[in-house]
C-alpha cells in the first residue's frame, strides 16, 4: 500500500492544479466578457445622431457597447476640456478636433477623418421655390446652428458670405444649438428657410430640400473627424473604434447620406 501512496498524491495534486487550470479559464473568460461588455462613451455630433443610434444596436451583437451623447461639437469639445469622461469624440468639423488635439486631449495616432457632408437650402414642406428665387421675405428668418460655434453654421456663414448674402441675411438668422435644431425651426414653420447638412434634411418630413450648396463656397471641405480621447485607450475602446471605421458602419453611414472618407478594413 505504501508504494501507492506517491502516486496517490500524484494523482490528487494533477486533479488540484488540473480545477486550478479550470477556474483560472474561466475567470479569464468572465474578464473578456467583462472587457467585451464594457460602455464606450462617445460624445458625437448632434448631425450623427440617427446613424450611430442604428450602429449602437448593430454593435451590441458585436458585444460591443456604445453610450452616445448627442449635442454641437463645440459644446462637445468644451466638456471634455473641462475633464468630462468620455472615450470617443466623433467632431462635425476639424476645428474643434484641432482643439483638442492642440490641448493634448486625444490619442493622436488614432484620429482619421471619417466622413463627408453637403449642405442644403431648406424650406418647410410645401414650399416649392427653386434656388434661383432664394429670396427670403422681409418679416423672414433663416434657420442656421448657431453659426459663431456650430460647425454647420460655421460652414452656411462661409456659403453666404461667398455668394454676397451674409451682410443682407445676418440680422435675420435664427441661431440654433445645434443642426437639428435648426431642422426643426424649420420643420415647424417657425423660420421661412434654413441651411442644414443633407442628411439632417434627408431624415425629416416637414422640410423640403430647395438646392444644394456646391463645396466650392466653403472655406474648408466638411469633415467629420473621430478620435479616442487621451488616456482612455482600452481593448473595449479600440474595438469600439474598429467598429466605426469598418465596412459594416461604413455602410450604414452611406445608407443616411454621409459620404465615406475611410475604414479601417
């Protein structure tokens, strides 16, 4: 009997280190679910909000999960200036990019410009005046996101002025938080016309689309800019922004009027 004892102990130490091996995986498994499962937040452009709510749910099945903030990309930008914990910032423009980045406030190496727009003259549905009687009524507004912070209004500004109308329209213009709310000014009636982008437009059916605004009149082309926030860069967020630049977002970006600039496949 004594000879089976060594083996005995054998035997009991290999089944020990063998439940060890056992726990140890599956702890590792519960993590990567854990890390999978992880909320990625992500402060995006109020322009951006009907694609990335679709892509949010697209994402879940990926184990992915995004928390979406929508607002102006100033307004954005500003909060995570003043230290708000986010991930990911998804910019309508690349001036308040360019304000983060000159702040030190993103991963560098991880900013790509993602996608393009257009804007387009608006009016409420209804109203079926082309371009070449754009002419608002005396008692008239125009409808702009607030044109000295809002990237889409910053961009109208730069149109009008380069079509000569910015000095004849300024005291007329409706500033809005953001792009959608001025689709909604006009949405309602509220404002005789508006500049919105054109997937705003797209999506709505109290407006109609009067001309498109050719991207010669702009300063600088419309650019939506992404890019991980400084020190918030995780296996979750990496795998949030793989999913951004992917063909799988890229299509459903195209689906809501966007044109893509670039994936990451």
């Amino acid at each position: 009997m004594a000879e089976h004892l060594p083996k005995a102990r054998l035997m009991k130490r290999q089944l020990i280190c063998f439940a060890i091996f056992i726990f140890l995986g599956a702890m590792a498994l519960v993590a990567m679910r854990g890390m999978a499962a992880e909320p990625v937040t992500v402060y995006a452009a109020a322009s951006l909000t009907s694609a990335l709510q679709d892509l949010s749910k697209m994402a879940e099945q990926q184990g992915i999960t995004l928390r979406l903030s929508f607002a102006s990309s100033s307004i954005l930008a500003k909060q995570i200036a003043l230290g708000a914990p986010v991930d990911v910032y998804f910019s309508a423009n690349v001036k308040w990019m360019d304000f983060l980045a000159d702040e030190k406030l993103i991963e560098p190496d991880t900013r790509i410009d993602l996608l393009g727009n257009a804007l387009v003259v608006i009016a409420p549905k209804g109203e079926q005046k082309p371009w070449s009687e754009f002419r608002l009524p005396e008692s008239g507004t125009l409808a702009l996101g607030d044109p000295s912070h809002v990237p889409a209004g910053i961009y109208a500004r730069d149109a009008l002025k380069n079509l000569g109308w910015w000095n004849v329209l300024k005291n007329r213009i409706a500033p809005a938080m953001d792009v959608r709310g001025a689709l909604a000014l006009v949405a309602r009636g509220e404002c005789a016309m508006g500049i919105v982008y054109a997937t705003d437009a797209a999506i709505s059916d109290g407006v109609e689309v009067l001309a498109t605004l050719p991207d010669s009149l702009l300063q600088t082309p419309i650019a939506y800019p992404v890019a991980i926030v400084k020190g918030q860069r995780t296996p979750a967020v990496d795998a949030a922004m793989r999913f951004l630049l992917s063909d799988t977002a890229a299509a459903v970006f195209q689906r809501y009027g966007f044109r893509v600039l670039a994936t990451g496949e």
